[in-house]
C-alpha cells in the first residue's frame, strides 16, 4: 500500500493529536469542523426563532418550529396541507408537524382551509399568524440582516456559495442516511 491510500485518497494526516475522535486526517478535520459550525448555527437559529415566537405570541409553550412550519404555511399566501409542510422542510416526523400545527391553530395563528379539490386539510395562516409573522420580517430585518449587510459587500457571494454548500450536503446526509436504514 502506497503512502497516498494510507492515508484516505492523499489527504494529509492530522496532527499527533486530533481534537475530534471522527477525524483521522486533516480532510476529516475540516468535515468534522464543518459539522460542529453547522450543528452550532442551527441550534442559535433555532434559538433565534423561539426566541421571536415567544415574544410575539407572549406564549412561552411555542418553539422554534412552530415558527418556521407557520412561515413555510405563509409562503406564497396559499393553504398548504401537513404533507406539503412536511416535504418543503424535508421533515419525514410528521406527526411532530401536526402537532406543530394543531398548536398553532388554538393559538389563532392558523385556521383550517378548506378545499373542494381535496380530502386532505389544508391550513392557512390568519390575520393575527400574518401580523406575527410581519412582527418577525421587521425584527429580523432590523436585528439580523443589518447586521449581515453591515459585513460588507463580498458577505453576499459568501453567502451564496455556503447555501449551495449546505443544499450539496443536506443531499450526501440524505442518501447516507438512506444507505444507513438498509443496514443491520
């Protein structure tokens, strides 16, 4: 065996003492690294999104997904059913959505929609869920994207090049997670 498929297709060993037990070489590093931002991200954007529904709604029982499934219900102004929702956040719990919605809709914030077209219900946000979500757009945009803006010019073509980053790897954990289900 040759140095270079000793050490993983020629990446470059990491140090004597690799700070992650899932790296072996600096490419693994930088994965795990990765992983760890990302995993660190989406739990302060969830706490972020809590954190707005709690003080728009003045109710401590709603989370940072009963924020983001009432926006995904809002998008484009029409009635989505639970599968919908489901499908554009790429959330195969379900059950957890329609809790999510079952919650929302006591809370006023969505009603059911109903449809001649279909079986399925539908669900839409009412005016009190729109003034929260505009509450939302005006404090994010007052204490979220000034603040990107304010990073400069060159912070839009990062951006840009970290979501379709993201959208790659979201699709190569979807299918090793699709692998993974066929194992013992």
């Amino acid at each position: 065996m040759n140095s270079k498929s000793a050490n993983l297709g020629g990446h470059k060993p990491a140090k004597e003492t690799a700070r992650y037990h899932l790296a072996t070489n600096a490419f693994e590093e930088r994965v795990s690294n990765f992983e760890h931002a990302m995993m660190c991200m989406m739990e302060a954007y969830f706490r972020y999104n809590r954190q707005a529904l709690v003080t728009s709604a003045h109710d401590a029982s709603v989370n940072a997904q009963d924020l983001i499934i009432l926006n995904a219900i809002h998008m484009h102004d029409r009635p989505k059913n639970i599968a919908e929702v489901g499908r554009f956040l790429n959330r195969d719990d379900i059950v957890n959505v329609q809790y999510s919605v079952r919650k929302m809709t006591k809370l006023g914030l969505l009603e059911r929609a109903s449809s001649a077209k279909t079986r399925t219900a539908s669900y839409r946000t009412t005016q009190e869920g729109r003034d929260k979500i505009d509450q939302f757009v005006a404090w994010r945009r007052e204490l979220l994207l000034s603040a990107v803006e304010a990073l400069g010019p060159e912070i839009e073509a990062r951006l840009e090049d970290a979501g379709q980053l993201i959208w790659l790897m979201s699709g190569l954990y979807d299918q090793a997670a699709r692998i993974l289900s066929t194992r013992e």
